[in-house]
C-alpha cells in the first residue's frame, strides 16, 4: 500500500483508503472543540483530516498512531501510568545538534502564518535560539528530559517500546525497516522491504510530493529539507557547540548507553 502515501501531506490517514497515520492532537475533536478552533486551521495536510472520538474508536484495523509527547503525557497510558496493553511505540530520535536546527528551521514556508514564514523573518537568530533550545526545548518540552523518559522506557519495557534514531535510518534504511516490521509483529517480504526502503528516501519522497502538490489545496512539500546528518555544522559556532556538549554531557551522564552520529565520523 505505500503507493497509496502522500509525502506532501505527510501520509495523513484518509477515509477512502483507510491508510495513513492519524495525529490526534491535529485530527480528533468533538463539535465544541472544532467550532472553537477551525478558524485557524489550515486546509490541508495533518490539519485537513477531522475525526469525531467515536470516529476515531471506530477506525478498522491497527491504528497508526503519530505523536510528539514526552513518556509522562503519553497519550496510551493506563491511569496509573502504564503503556496500555497492546500498545507499541516506535520511538524516533535525532542527535540534538540536528534537533536543534530542525526545530529552528521547522515553520518555514510552510507555517500557515505568513508571518512565520522563513527563516530571515524569525523574531530571534540562530545563536538565541539555540540558548533557548537548551534553556526550555521545543513544543513537547526539553530534548533531554524527552529521551531519557523515553528511554526509560524504552529499557525496562522493550516489548512495547523500539528506540530508532534517524541516523541509524539514514545508514541502513532497510535494515531500520526490517526491524521496524519485526517489532510490530509484521511479516515482510525482500520485495517489500525494498520498496519501502525507495520510497522512504528523501529524493523520493520530494518527487512524489512534487507530483501530488497542488495549488487549490494550499499544500506545500517544503517540510522535505535536505536530511542530512551533520548539517548542524553550518549553524554552529565553536563557542556555541561547545556550550551545547557542555550541557549534553551533564544531561545525559547516567545515559551512556545512548550514542549519536553527529556527521563526519564523530560520535556524540
């Protein structure tokens, strides 16, 4: 069913094929919710797709589930904090100096404010975003406290929980997918597994998006960046990197048993 993905809206589940990945925070709302809130939603992609609680209940199959949250607000949990039974969590990292430039580069041109777009318009440069970066994190909260919930997680309860970095993905696409489809219970062809593997590059996935964009519907392909590991290196400074190793090292000191491929041979 891959043929079936839509890279430009970001492989959003849709009714007729009943294919796709479902983020509830973008997605499930009851009527007062979505009245409150549907004037400042952006017609297309993740935000297009409206799904009722009973809607959602009712989708058939096992359920692909997207979402950014830390392990303590983990939207699957049982009241006294469990992984519900049944539950598996392909938890997906990036080494923090690739985070970090992401996460500043991430609204873009495809912000749904004009004002949000592009990189030259943010409010603060690179060098006060990356202090607030190690300061506050993102969105979902500081990269640091993130993994290591996760990988909390991740090491006492590795039935329900797969730690995958993007790295590892990017050295050995196919490999990451085997075992990827292992931990979900998934039998897999070679054949398959090839696909997969060519459709998931970033080459790929840009010439896809390319062909299925469409200017009536207002949706962009420009969350498609270049994918590279190490591009962190033309935003840093020493001084800046240095302060970021810093505060990595004494974060993460009890978690030695996480590593990152940072580019250019060097492991974080």
């Amino acid at each position: 069913q891959y043929e079936s993905m839509n890279p430009e809206t970001k492989n959003t589940y849709t009714r007729d094929t009943g294919v796709g990945k479902i983020w509830p925070a973008a997605s499930i709302f009851d009527d007062k919710q979505y009245e409150s809130m549907k004037a400042t939603r952006p017609p297309h992609g993740e935000f297009a797709l409206r799904l009722s609680p009973d809607e959602f209940d009712s989708v058939q199959g096992r359920r692909v589930i997207k979402q950014h949250m830390p392990r303590k607000h983990f939207q699957g949990q049982t009241s006294d904090g469990k992984l519900q039974p049944g539950v598996k969590v392909v938890y997906v990292t990036r080494n923090p100096l690739d985070a970090c430039v992401s996460a500043y580069n991430h609204p873009g041109k495809s912000a749904p404010r004009k004002e949000d777009r592009g990189v030259k318009g943010a409010p603060f440069p690179f060098s006060a975003y990356c202090k607030f970066y190690l300061d506050v994190g993102f969105a979902w909260g500081s990269w640091f406290a993130h993994n290591k919930g996760w990988r909390i997680e991740c090491e006492k309860n590795p039935k329900q929980v797969l730690w995958v970095t993007y790295e590892g993905l990017h050295h050995d696409t196919e490999g990451e997918i085997k075992r990827i489809a292992e931990f979900l219970g998934l039998d897999v062809t070679k054949e398959l597994l090839k696909n997969v593997a060519t459709h998931s590059t970033l080459s790929s996935m840009k010439k896809q998006a390319a062909a299925r964009r469409s200017s009536a519907s207002g949706a962009t392909d420009t969350h498609l960046k270049s994918g590279k590991i190490g591009k962190w290196r033309q935003f840093f400074t020493q001084e800046m990197y240095e302060d970021f190793l810093g505060v990595f090292n004494e974060e993460m000191k009890d978690f030695k048993s996480i590593r990152f491929d940072i580019g250019n041979g060097h492991i974080l």
